[in-house]
C-alpha cells in the first residue's frame, strides 16, 4: 500500500530532490513517514508517504497523514512576534515580546508570588520542547503550574498506571496484537481513531481468526468486524470488569501462581466489588444482557492471550482511574500480562503524550518518571538541574488552571500549542478567564484560533516539517522528528522561547543550542541515580523509564536515531529485548509487586432529568484533528464528514420533532451550540454523540466544549467529556443555503458572515463552501446577499434565477467564462448536490450546458451521483459504492476494493464498506 499526498509550495530556482525520515504528527500510533521535497525552477513540491521501515506502521498510513502535505501552506501561519489582542494587534520583534514576558513574569513573582504564573502546554510539542518548559517551571520558577492537554486525554491512564505498577508505563507492544487471540476493546473508535493500528488488528484476524470485543455505547466503524458488541451505558465499565473481576474469581480463572508471587491487595479488591458478583446486577447496571455478559467473561476466561485496548471512553471520565484500574485488576488475576499477545494497552491520543510523561509535563508530576509530592525525588531533580528551587506542591490541573485565571490567582499564562477555548470543557469558562487574565502569551503556528484572539503576546511556534526532535508513541517507542522544510520568516522552537525568557530572568542552564543538546540532559537525567532492575528493592529511585543507552551518542547517532522501545539500558539493545514488561513481576512499587486496586461502581455525576433527559457523549471523527487548526487546511480531509453534526437515534428524533439534516440546538446547564442532525440507529435511545473538532473559526456555534460537563476524576483531573445531560430541539430557521466562493475571494464576505444566525466553512479543492441559515424574510435576505458580494465590477458576469413565492434564489457569478462564486437559496430537499458544484469550480471555463445546469441547481445527469463520500483516498461516495456491491453482488470488501480501489490505500474506509455490504446484504434478504 503506498500512501501519498503532495503539495507545491513557494516557488524556487534551485533544482534538487530531498528525502527525509520522520514521524507523523497527529495519533498516538506514532507512524512514521517519509517526506519528498523537490525544487525545480517551477517551484516546491512535498510528498509525503509511509515509511516502510518504521516498526509502528511499516509504510501505512490513514487518511489524515496520507494528506499531511495539503496542510503545509503558510496562508494560516503566524510568521512574527506580535503584540496586543485581535483587533489591535501589531507586529514586533523577538527581543521586545520576550523582554515584556520576561518583565511582567518577575513583576507577578514580585508582587504576587511565583504560582501566579502557569503554563499550559500540549502534546503536540517534541520532547525536546517538553523537557525545557518543565525545567524553566518546576526547577526554575519553582511552581508547578504547568499542565498539559494530555491532560484531557490520557492522564487517568497515568495514575492508573501508577497505582497498578508503581509506574506510568503500558507494559505491551504493537505487536502483541498481532500475536493475541482475543482484542478487546474498550471505549475506542479504533478504526477511526487510530487506523493504523487497526488495520494490524484486523490482518491478524483474517490470518488467525482473533476474536474481537467491541464495548462502546455506540455502534462505531469499529463494531463493523466485532464478533461481539457491547453497547455499555455511559459511565459503567467498572460495573462491567468488576463483574468479569468476580466471575474470574468464582470460576477458578485465576493464575494463583502469578498472583501470590507478583500481586497483593487482591481480597479488597473482590471485597470492593461484591456489588457485581450477580450478573443480573451487571446486566442492569450496564444495560448489556445477561446472555452477551456470560459471553463475554466466558471468552475472556478460556482464552489465555487477551490484549484490553482501552483509550477515551475509559480515560474521559469523573472516575476513568477506577475504570482503567478494573480493567488492569482483571488481567492481573489471571495473569494476562507481560506475555506475548497478552496485556492491557492503554492507547494515547497524541503524537507525543508519552514524551510529555516522561519529561513530567503534567502538573502532578517531575520529569524522569519521579514523583513531585517525594522530598527525595525533588532532591534529584534539582540536584541535578543545578537548579535555585524546585517545585514542591502538587499544580493546578487543566480545569482548575483555568478556574484560577478568571478568579485571579493567575496573573500570567503561556499557552503553548494548544487551543483551550476549544478543547476544554465548559469552553466559554476559558473565554472569560483569558478575557480576565492580566497577561496572556501563546505560541502557535496559526494567526487566528480561538485561543490567539486573547494572545497579549504571539509567539511564531515552528510546524511540523520544520521542527526537529523526539517524540514517543502508546508502546514507548522513541523516533525522530526532523525537519525537511526551511524555517519561515520569525518562526522559533518552543524550547527556543522558553530559554530565552529563563535567561532574561537571570537563570543560567540554558544554553542550548540544539535538540541534540536537550535529548542528551534528558537521557542523562533518566538514568541519574537510577538503580538497575536486580537493584531496585534497596532503592526508591528504580524506575523503568531510562535512558541510560542513549547518554552518550554523538551528534550524528542522534540525527540518525532509528526508532527504539525504552527502557534503553543498553546502547546496542536487541529490538524486542522491552517489547513486554512484567512476565516475572518486577513491578516498579517498592516491593516489586502490582497492586490490585479497590474500585467501586459509582454512578456519573450529573445525570439526566425532566430538564436534561440526554446524554451527550464527544469524541473524533476519522478525517479531522483536534480543533481542526491543521487538517481544517485540506480539502481531502473535509469531505468525509463535512459539517459539524450530532448523531441521535430515530425514536428520540422523533420525540423531539427532529428531522433527519435538519439544525438543532443541544444545550446543558453550561452552554448551547447548533449542529446537523444525523439521524442513527447506531447510538442508544437516550444518547447523542457530537464530535469535538468545530470551531469559531469555521462555523458560527459549534463548539461542542462550551456544553460539555466540567466535572473531573478526582484522581486524574481528566474532564468527563462522554456524559453530559443535555436537551435536543430544532434550531428554526426561515431559509438555508449554500454559498460557494473560489479561493482568494472568500475574505470579501466576513460581513456577510456576521449577518447569519447560522454558518459553518467547509474548504474544497478551488473553493470554500459556506452553508448559511438565517431568521430573516426571504426577499430581504436574498436582496442584502446579493448586495454584499463583493462582484460589481464589469467584468463579473452574473446569472440570476428567483422565484419569490417558492422562496427559491439562484446566482451565478463568472468571470472571463471561469466560475467564481455561486449562491443557492432554497428549501433544504431542493439545494443542490454539494459536491457537484464543487467539481464545476475545478474547470478551467464552463460550457453553456454547465451553465444552465448551474442555474438550475442540479446536474444534467444525476444518475451518476456517487453520494456522500466513503472513500477520501480515491474519492468515492456511498452512492457508487451499494450500486457496485448490488451489481456485481459482492460480498466481501476485498471484492469491493478490486473493483472501485475503495480501500485499497489508508484502509481507513473499510470498516463503512463492511457496513454497506452488510447493509446491501439485509435489504436483499426482505
């Protein structure tokens, strides 16, 4: 499989080809690539495709990194230091933005005390990045305020981890998937979310037949090749594994060896979960039946090589530590870990939430894997960094960090790579309190998010390409990030900033003058005093994170660092000498045992009333990112699932006057935003499912975060983004329309924007798509639109169609023949076939034909409408697909993508084709 995207950027006279080895920016999966850049005289071009060599993926890639190139423009960037919030913005330069940071930094420290200042940071930073943040705070600053978004991810894995192992570490590898016999997962859109890995699964079940669980109160892609789907009630998986947890015990699955020998705490733990020892309790408990749950255990117990992947749906929760705990407490009893094909995975969101880990970037934590709350660990550290103080109390997590800024307590904050007015829960809290916040700096590679709007200080952050460094993925494997594209304008590394404000406050220790550099201090400080593995019991230091292999490499050694699973306790380590952790116990407690982890079955927070009788759950989609700052830029990734939307199964739909495409307001006690309606049979009764990526930048009210519940763990502090009660009604509109402009107009029509009362932006391969909604009367709507595109010179051709009293208004506007905007204003059923009007901007002129077809809003031929998209990679709709199954009477996906390619590069798609096959299949049989 070759996955490829290009792009051509500036243009250039040399003529050169250069090929560069790297990671790919978005999952935790950790893929690597391989980027082409080529110079000729007509300008750049960037390939990107899969490196064949890289032990996470070997060449495969979704469908995000396959596009990673049509996200490398500059048309979003920030290329200068700039100061004063949107509006007043001005540009500067490097030493009067960090003089002011560094000023008003020892100002706060001086008048209010060091806490007063915070950092929120993100997992998309390199290690590298990670490290010196952490030490300018924790060491230098002497506080602990920095946290990180992982925080909102992964961070109830952490402690779970910690309480299980002693340590913050997923004991299994990739490759154990290949070699299981039973995946279960749980909480995890995989095939969305972390396609690559998938796909593994997926191979190893065509080639052995694994048996694979799905638990997931929704019926995802993922469910599509389940041999069992457990569609769980929001917030009950300890209900669940303390069920299995009882099961295991009463029936003898226990492997009494592994248990004596390596565990302890095991009575409280099946004391603490009596509750579930009935499986009609779990059954009500959860709303799975008795029949599927005595499957379920049954299969886990009689099967000897399980592998529990378990991300969000765990993770995301006011008691995801208990849930991962009850998780891990299972495979514990049975002794299902450390084995080949046998584990739980804990499977992180970001590029580099490991890397953060290991550098200490949460607000609990110290970097190497020690402890903030242990005098001894703080001793190290700061012995080691040489540094005047370090840190000696537990920060404020990400919720609380921004609660702290709008009471006052935090007079200063740099926001680092990250974009919170979007990502956190009860978003528009985050408005108010950077609205408040005396001084506000962000580093970002993006002129205008929601975040920079409040940016006192903007900092020029360096992007992907042209940041050079580490980053680890959810095995623990360590690869290099290098850069292949020259840095633009004023742009810097994160770490850059950061030392230069540290010496500008008189701190000596930072003096880098590369990565290289920083790897080296990183290495070195996870092996200072760190015991060896035969050691360990006469030392509180031991921990498994180190480095010790890698203190000593050249300069050289780093840039070619091959891609290599720590511990590294040896320079020339075998590959696979750390691919499993725990066979023979050797926990990281002092003791050398895991603990079993009392957990009990507690209800969420908040749940639903007469107010709020639904349960809105969040997450990804597969072809967007995070708050969509990256992949929003490519018009490949926008026509998967282009609007913002939210899912709702018919019977609720109908009890709430919902229709299927229609606009509808979801609204909690914490905030409102509208999205599209999609009518599922796929979610529960009683349960809504919106996605997380819209901003204010693309759409007028669709930040999914201002309605999510902020309650946390009380643990973790990880938000509880899958159970938010929350109430459902139509959004009435007088009309709906769709507007599309060619690229380098679309700027003219921001006023017309602040008109609508609805709006979202969808970017096409020549165009940008606006679909708009408003309250006004028809004909004075049509009248200001037409009033406010900017189209009034000679040269501009407009063709019009209105017909008042069926409320219909069709205009065309061309130039020299070509098409440069087109406004369609009509009932929903009667708009046109997006994406067809998009094609028509890809031609050079437009024929008489295509104009009259243009006019009338509809294709001359609609037989050979392919449907909404399926397939992003070879651009092949839903349509297309079922005529091709039904014709040919396919029954399997591989015959599907032998006749229309579907699936046949990223494979991201696969799972929808089993679906439509599935669904061909049951329409056949009535």
């Amino acid at each position: 499989m070759k996955s490829i995207s290009v792009v051509e950027l500036q243009s250039s006279t040399a003529s050169s080809t250069r090929v560069t080895q790297t990671t790919c920016p978005y999952c935790g999966v950790g893929c690597g690539v391989t980027a082409k850049v080529t110079e000729t005289t007509l300008g750049k071009k960037v390939e990107v495709t899969g490196d064949v060599n890289h032990p996470a993926n070997y060449g495969k890639l979704c469908i995000k990194g396959s596009n990673l190139a049509e996200t490398l423009g500059l048309q979003t960037r920030v290329l200068h230091p700039m100061l004063g919030r949107k509006g007043r913005r001005e540009v500067s330069t490097w030493d009067t933005a960090l003089d002011r940071i560094a000023t008003q930094f020892q100002q706060c420290i001086d008048q209010y005390g060091r806490d007063s200042i915070a950092f929120y940071v993100s997992g998309q930073l390199l290690t590298e990045d990670y490290y010196v943040v952490n030490k300018f705070v924790k060491g230098y600053l002497g506080t602990a305020n920095i946290d990180t978004n992982s925080r909102l991810c992964m961070s109830s894995a952490v402690a779970a981890h910690k309480r299980a192992f002693g340590e913050d570490l997923v004991p299994a590898s990739y490759e154990d998937f290949e070699h299981t016999e039973m995946v279960v997962l749980v909480g995890s859109n995989t095939a969305w979310c972390h396609p690559v890995l998938y796909q593994r699964m997926m191979k190893a079940k065509e080639q052995r037949d694994v048996f694979v669980v799905v638990i997931d109160p929704r019926f995802t892609s993922t469910c599509e090749t389940a041999d069992l789907h457990l569609p769980i009630l929001p917030g009950q998986d300890v209900a669940l594994f303390n069920g299995l947890l009882q099961f295991l015990n009463k029936q003898g699955h226990i492997d009494q060896a592994f248990v004596d020998a390596y565990t302890e705490g095991l009575a409280q733990a099946l004391n603490s979960s009596e509750s579930e020892a009935s499986l009609d309790t779990v059954a009500e408990r959860t709303g799975i039946t008795v029949e599927k749950l005595q499957y379920f255990y049954e299969k886990f117990a009689q099967t000897d090589k399980v592998m529990t992947l378990f991300s969000m749906g765990v993770n995301q929760s006011s008691r995801g530590v208990d849930k991962a705990n009850s998780i891990i407490n299972c495979h514990l009893l049975t002794g299902k870990i450390g084995k080949l094909g046998a584990a739980p995975f804990s499977m992180t969101g970001q590029p580099n939430a490991m890397g953060g880990r290991e550098v200490g970037g949460l607000a609990n934590m110290l970097a190497a894997h020690l402890e903030l709350d242990q005098p001894a660990h703080r001793q190290l550290v700061q012995e080691f960094w040489n540094s005047p103080l370090i840190a000696d109390s537990v920060g404020l997590k990400a919720v609380d960090l921004f609660h702290a800024i709008e009471s006052g307590k935090i007079k200063a904050v740099w926001i680092m790579a990250t974009n919170p007015v979007v990502s956190l829960p009860d978003a528009d809290q985050v408005k108010r309190a950077l609205d408040k916040c005396e001084l506000v700096v962000v580093s970002d590679i993006c002129l205008d998010t929601d975040t920079t709007q409040y940016a006192d200080v903007l900092l020029p952050a360096l992007g992907w390409g042209e940041k050079d460094g580490t980053v680890t993925n959810s095995e623990r494997r360590i690869s290099r990030q290098h850069a292949f594209l020259d840095v633009p304008e004023q742009a810097k590394a994160d770490w850059w900033a950061i030392a230069e404000v540290a010496k500008r406050l008189g701190f000596t220790g930072f003096d880098y003058q590369n990565s290289y550099e920083i790897f080296l201090e990183h290495a070195r400080l996870s092996a200072y005093q760190n015991t060896s593995l035969k050691q360990r019991l006469a030392s509180n230091t031991f921990r498994y994170f180190n480095l010790q292999g890698l203190t000593e490499i050249s300069v050289n050694e780093y840039d070619d660092l091959q891609p290599v699973q720590w511990p590294v306790w040896d320079k020339n380590q075998q590959d696979n000498a750390v691919a499993r952790l725990f066979s023979q116990g050797g926990f990281s407690h002092s003791n050398a045992k895991a603990k079993f982890v009392a957990t009990s079955a507690i209800d969420p927070v908040y749940s639903i009333d007469n107010e709020f009788p639904l349960i809105l759950n969040t997450g990804r989609i597969r072809d967007q990112w995070h708050t969509m700052s990256r992949t929003g830029l490519s018009a490949t990734l926008a026509t998967h699932r282009a609007e913002p939307y939210c899912e709702i199964h018919p019977q609720d739909a109908l009890k709430y006057g919902i229709q299927d495409a229609s606009l509808v307001e979801v609204r909690s006690k914490w905030g409102l935003c509208v999205l599209r309606a999609q009518v599922s049979e796929h979610i529960r009764r009683g349960q809504i499912f919106a996605p997380i990526h819209w901003n204010d930048q693309v759409a007028s009210d669709a930040r999914i975060g201002k309605v999510v519940n902020p309650v946390v763990d009380p643990i973790s502090g990880e938000p509880e983004f899958k159970h938010t009660p929350v109430i459902m009604q139509p959004f009435y509109t007088h009309w709906q329309g769709v507007l599309y402009i060619r690229q380098g107009f679309e700027s003219y029509i921001e006023k017309m924007l602040n008109r609508m009362v609805w709006w979202t932006k969808i970017t096409t391969t020549k165009a940008v798509r606006y679909e708009l909604a408003d309250r006004h009367k028809f004909s004075q709507t049509t009248q200001q639109l037409k009033s406010l595109l900017p189209f009034d010179e000679e040269s501009f051709e407009w063709i019009n169609l209105e017909d008042q009293s069926a409320h219909i208004s069709h205009s065309i506007i061309l130039q020299h023949g070509v098409l440069i905007a087109s406004l369609y204003i009509a009932p929903s059923a009667l708009l046109p076939d997006r994406d067809w009007v998009a094609g028509l901007f890809k031609r050079e002129r437009l024929s008489a034909m295509h104009r009259k077809a243009l006019l009338a809003g509809q294709a001359m031929s609609m037989s050979n409408n392919d449907g909404p998209l399926v397939c992003s990679c070879f651009k092949v709709g839903k349509n297309k697909i079922i005529r091709t199954i039904q014709e040919q009477q396919l029954t399997q996906e591989k015959q599907v993508t032998a006749c229309l390619k579907v699936g046949g590069n990223c494979g991201s798609c696969l799972p929808e084709i089993r679906g439509l096959i599935k669904a061909c299949q049951m329409e056949n049989m009535q």
